[in-house]
C-alpha cells in the first residue's frame, strides 16, 4: 500500500480496555473463547491490554498502511504523554505485538465471510465514515464477515460531523439489518447488533 492514504488524516488514538469496557458493556469473559476483530484499532492499547489473556484478536486500521516514519509523523507535535505514545508506536512496528495488525478500511474488510464472533468499532466506523455510501459498505462488510450468532458493538451511536445524508444510511442500514433477522439494541451511546 506504500504511502496510498487510505482516510481522512486524523490521528489515531490509544483508548484502552476500560473505557472500551465501559462503553460497550463489555466485560473480559464477553471476549473469551472469540475470534474478535477491532475495527479502527489505532494504536493497538486494548489489544496490548489484553495481551496477558490471550485472546484471538484481529486489528484493523488504515494506519498499519504506513512507514514507521510515517506513522510518526502524524504524531510530531504530539505533547501529552509522548513517553507512552513512542511505546506504543514501537509495539506496532515489533514483533512483539498483541494481536495480527491488519491494514484496512471497515467499508472494505479483507476477511472472507462468516469470519468473527465478536466485531468492535470504538470512534471507528460509522462515526468516522467519510460519506453515505461509506455507512451503508461499513454496515454491509459488518454483516458479511460476522458470524451467525455473533455480534457487533458499536460507539458511539451517533456521528462525528451532522450529516444528514449519513445519518439517514445509518438508520435504513439498522432498519434493514434488522429485517435480515439482526436484533438491534442501544445501550447506553453504543449499539449491540446480534445476528441471528
């Protein structure tokens, strides 16, 4: 993928296992015993907090794309915490990661069909889908490469800038999800989607 940008240039955070925990619902025995994969992973810290527990996690996000070098440069003026972001930044570059980095986009998941149990997006897709059309491919690879029986955890509910037009694919892809057998739940500022 060399220096092909594959989203808008935001950089990528570092949320961790409690506040993933918290907003999803989610406990660790939620996770156990699951192929996860974490859409919009960022800087990998829930997966690096999770290391000791060995779980089957897959993180997917458009950064893994990008050089070490180029990776660092979206973080240069970076002033808070710069000790734990070079930390961080070095677990992605290392053999000694704590789950498969995976280069991607969620409206273009590289998996074949029916391939997690468990699918995470925390501030990833939909909140920062460029346009409609992105929304309804995020939702559409979501149902594609989820399992039966699993389920997809999704925050927060609403979206990062007020688009009408996104806002509305949003809503026909829960609507239409939920006519393919899905049953749908907000709890709290996230969705839960299992699919039957």
């Amino acid at each position: 993928m060399g220096n092909e940008h594959l989203w808008e240039e935001i950089r990528p955070t570092a949320r961790g296992m409690s506040e993933h925990f918290e907003d999803f619902g989610l406990s660790i025995d939620d996770l156990r015993g699951k192929k996860i994969l974490d859409i919009g992973s960022g800087l990998n810290q829930l997966a690096n907090e999770l290391k000791e527990d060995n779980l089957d996690i897959t993180s997917l996000d458009p950064l893994y794309a990008l050089s070490a070098e180029e990776r660092e440069a979206l973080y240069e003026d970076y002033e808070d915490g710069s000790e734990e972001l070079q930390k961080l930044l070095h677990q992605l570059k290392s053999e000694n990661r704590s789950s498969k980095l995976v280069a991607g986009r969620s409206d273009a998941l590289p998996f074949a069909n029916d391939s997690f149990d468990l699918i995470i997006s925390h501030y990833g897709s939909p909140f920062y889908a460029e346009d409609a059309e992105k929304v309804t491919q995020f939702f559409s690879e979501l149902n594609r490469v989820l399992r039966s029986g699993g389920e997809a955890r999704i925050y927060p509910t609403w979206l990062r800038n007020s688009d009408i037009k996104k806002s509305a694919a949003v809503k026909k892809c829960l609507k239409d999800l939920e006519e393919g057998g899905f049953h749908i739940e907000q709890i709290g500022s996230s969705w839960m989607l299992k699919k039957s």
